[in-house]
C-alpha cells in the first residue's frame, strides 16, 4: 500500500479479501463481496459479471488504494466487473444507494477504466 505495507489478496467463495502478515500473524485489512451473474455475450459465449456488493475497510487502511487492487484483482478472476447503478434511497429495499464515498469510489473506477459502465449482455 501507500505506506508500504505489503498487501496480500485471496478470494473465496465471490469475496476478495485483503490482508497482511507480521509478526504478530496474519490479519484482514479489508474485503470485497460480489454479486455474480451469469450473461450470454455477443457471440453465444457465457459471460460472468461481477459487481461489488459490500465493502468492508479497516479504518487504518483507508485511501491506500487496496479496493483498487482488489477490484482489478477481480478482473482476473471474473470476465467483467461492474459497478451498480445508484438507484434509491437505500433502507431495507432492493435498490441500489452509495455513501458518497462508494459513489466516489465507482466513479473513480468508471472513468479510469478500471470497471465498465454499460455491458451489450442478456442474462442467462
């Protein structure tokens, strides 16, 4: 990270998980659930689409580019990954709403090119 530290990643079971090893063991500094979902792509072939569901950062670790990794880490496991549109209030409904620092976060993701905003997909 920023500071240094070495950042190690793992994923199990649609969570990629960031952690550190010192002296004092092995510890998780942050993680990322997905959503996957199975699409047809353009030419017939099943395309997995993850999106980033919950994010859980340890306070320490914040701003030092680890969901950055995490999320391009994703990319290598996935075929694509994509962010969900913000589209309510949030509360204990099914739509979609960011803290303003996760909206930041997607966007920064979008318009690097890290994630993609639109897919040509169907699912399947």
């Amino acid at each position: 990270d920023k500071k240094g530290r070495v950042i190690y990643l793992e994923g199990s079971y649609n969570t990629i998980y960031a952690y550190c090893i010192d002296e004092n063991g092995k510890y998780n500094v942050e993680s990322i659930q997905f959503s996957v979902s199975e699409y047809s792509g353009t030419c017939g072939d099943d395309v997995l689409i993850a999106y980033p569901e919950q994010m859980h950062i340890n306070a320490s670790y914040q701003r030092r580019e680890i969901s950055t990794e995490i999320i391009k880490y994703a990319k290598e496991i996935y075929d694509k990954v994509k962010f969900a549109q913000d589209s309510g209030c949030g509360g204990n409904t099914d739509e979609i709403h960011y803290s303003g620092e996760g909206l930041e976060f997607k966007n920064f993701c979008e318009m690097t090119g890290i994630t993609e905003d639109f897919f040509d997909y169907e699912e399947g």
